[in-house]
C-alpha cells in the first residue's frame, strides 16, 4: 500500500473499531495463531501516529472500559540497563566503540529471551489489560530488532491481543515471504505470524 493511497484519520478510525470489537478481543479467527498484530505506518508519520495512538488508548480506556498495557522498548531498555547499574557504562563505551561493535554489545545487554520478555511478563502481571500496545520499537532499531522480539513474547502476552505500532514496512513477497522493515531500509527481517491490524475486520 503506498504512502500516497493512505488516508491517516480513516485508519485511525478503521484501527479504533477493530480494537473495540468483541471479535478481537476475544482473539476470533486466528486458526490457532498468535493473536499478534501490527500496524506498520511510514517513519515520517511518527509524531501523527503517536498522537493518534494516544487517542486510541484513551478512547479505548474512558469510552469502552478497555484496559491498554503500552509496552515502550526504548523506555524499557533503559530502565533495565539502570536497574542492572550499568547504563553510566553504555554511555561512555558509545564514542570509543566502533558501530558494529556497539551494537552486539548492547544487543547482549538486552537480549530478548534473557532480560526484555521476562521484563514484558512482569509488567503483564503488575498491570492487568486486554490490550498490549507494544511501541518505541523505532528508538530501538538496530540494537533491538522487532521479529525477535515478538518471536519471544509467544509465550508472555497470551490470553489477550497485541499491537506492534511498526514505523516501517510489513509486507508479503512470494520470493520472500512476510517481511518486516524497519524505517523502511535495507534490511529486513522473516516474521510471518502477525497480522496486518488495517486487514483486520471489526
């Protein structure tokens, strides 16, 4: 679908509705798939669409009484690299480190599996929700990378619905299949297991 064709104020509305129906809440229509999805949007849209889901959340919340859990990656990592005292750390290997460097060293300090899930599954247990909006995965991008995160969350957000706000490109190839890009580069990653929230039937 090309930025061109999308009308950002009727997707909004579009992404309200099928929020709000009992057909997803209640996770109807997934043939035993993960009720993952994903609303991917162009970068540029960022601030739009982090005013539109704030929107959404708080219409959600005082309109139908649905409880929204916003997951933010940035936020968190950053909370778990101070709680484990070593952010002062991060901070002063940045400008000495070559990129690529960098990048596996923090990747090891915020593996998926490790610390960003178990975290994910606390803040499930702290604050009840029937919705989880995952968001921040931008900021996060290339240190945390979206498919391994949601490929680790399988068995964390179960008994309700997600939503990866995806700044970015999720689209289906048959050479390559389900495609995430974030920021709409180069690289890409496999996820096939979420679904499309604009595809989504309210």
């Amino acid at each position: 679908m090309s930025t061109a064709s999308r009308d950002l104020q009727r997707e909004e509305k579009d992404v309200y509705e099928v929020l709000r129906s009992e057909r997803f809440l209640k996770m109807e229509g997934l043939s035993k798939e993960v009720p993952f999805f994903i609303y991917h949007y162009p970068p540029a849209w960022d601030l739009n669409v982090e005013q539109m889901r704030s929107r959404i959340r708080s219409k959600l919340q005082s309109d139908d009484g649905i409880r929204v859990l916003e997951i933010n990656l940035y936020d968190l990592a950053i909370k778990l690299l101070k709680e484990r005292a070593i952010w002062d750390r991060v901070l002063k290997l940045e400008p000495s480190m070559d990129k690529d460097e960098f990048r596996e060293v923090l990747q090891g300090m915020l593996d998926p599996y490790d610390h960003l899930a178990p975290a994910i599954r606390v803040e499930l247990d702290e604050q009840p929700c029937e919705i989880v909006f995952l968001t921040g995965i931008g900021e996060v991008f290339p240190f945390i990378r979206t498919h391994t995160v949601l490929e680790n969350l399988h068995s964390v957000v179960v008994g309700r619905p997600m939503l990866a706000w995806f700044p970015g490109t999720y689209e289906f190839t048959q050479s390559a299949g389900h495609q995430l890009r974030a920021l709409n580069l180069s690289a890409s990653d496999s996820y096939y297991r979420a679904k499309d929230i604009l595809e989504q039937q309210a």
